[in-house]
C-alpha cells in the first residue's frame, strides 16, 4: 500500500496565477499536475546532488554522526 500523497500550496500575483491556468487549460492539464510536473525533476536532482555530496564528503573524511559536538568546532584550523 503507498502512502497518502501530499498536497503543496503557493501563492503567486493575480497575473501569473491567471496566466498559470491558461497554460494549463491550453495543455489539457489541471495546475495540480503542471505544478507536480515541474517540481518533481528539481526535487529528484537536488535528493540526489544532496546524497552524492554527503557520499563524497564522507570519502574525504568529512562526516557528522550528530552524536558528537563537533559540528560547533572549526574546520581546517580555521579560528573563530
């Protein structure tokens, strides 16, 4: 069974919301689906450009586990 699918809201100006109906009565679709279909590749790259840095930072040796303090100190000797 999946799970529920959640519903996004934003507010744009009066003209571009009414210009954003348009396009999507001209392309047959609701604004739900025009509004899926241009987030969903931008939020499938950007999880995987954020899972690709945390890989190659944990290959150099940079890592947070969260169970230490470490994040409030400097890196690279750097002072404060």
């Amino acid at each position: 069974m999946s799970l529920e699918r959640k519903d996004v809201r934003a507010s744009l100006d009066a003209d571009l919301h009414a210009a954003l109906k348009e396009i999507c009565d001209l392309d047959g679709v609701t604004t739900a689906e025009f509004i899926e279909a241009l987030l969903t590749p931008v939020l499938r790259k950007r999880i995987h450009d954020t899972i690709e840095l945390s890989e190659r930072l944990r290959r150099i040796g940079i890592s947070r586990n969260g169970r230490d303090n470490t994040a409030d100190q400097p890196l690279n000797g750097e002072r404060r």
